[in-house]
C-alpha cells in the first residue's frame, strides 16, 4: 500500500506499521509514501500535516484472503493549533 500526495504543495507524512520506529518523508505534489505489507494482511497509520493548519490521520486496515483482498480505511482531519 502506499499514500501519494495529491495536493497543490508539499506535505510532512508519517507512516507506522507498527516496526520500532515510524518512517517520516516529505512529500512533493505527486510523490508516494511506499508501506510494504504482509502476505496475510497490514494495519498502517499515516498521519500528514501539508497546507494549512490541519492534519490528517489515516488507518488503513488490509486482509488478504484466498482469493480477493479487501481493504478498509478511516481518515480523521484536525485543525492544528
């Protein structure tokens, strides 16, 4: 799975899979955030801060089952400080 950014400017993105350390990148317009995932299935969070004072938290949950995967994802904006 992977997070692309898609908007006018350049955005800070984190991603954690639950590893020892979350991975940080800085994005361009265009660019994608690339999350290796598991033969049986992931949960990945991205959380992004781009323009504005908003950030966006992203929960993405996949499962890879004998024959389809199904993905599901929850994104939660708050207006920073």
């Amino acid at each position: 799975m992977s997070l692309s950014n898609n908007s006018s400017g350049q955005v800070n993105a984190f991603a954690d899979d639950g590893e020892v350390d979350p991975q940080y990148r800085q994005m361009g317009f265009g660019e994608t955030f690339p999350q290796p995932t598991t033969a049986t299935g992931e949960h990945v969070t991205f959380q992004v801060q781009g323009l504005g004072p908003k950030i966006v938290n992203i929960e993405v949950y996949s499962a890879h089952r004998a024959t389809d995967c199904h993905v599901q994802a929850q994104a939660v904006v708050t207006r920073a400080p």
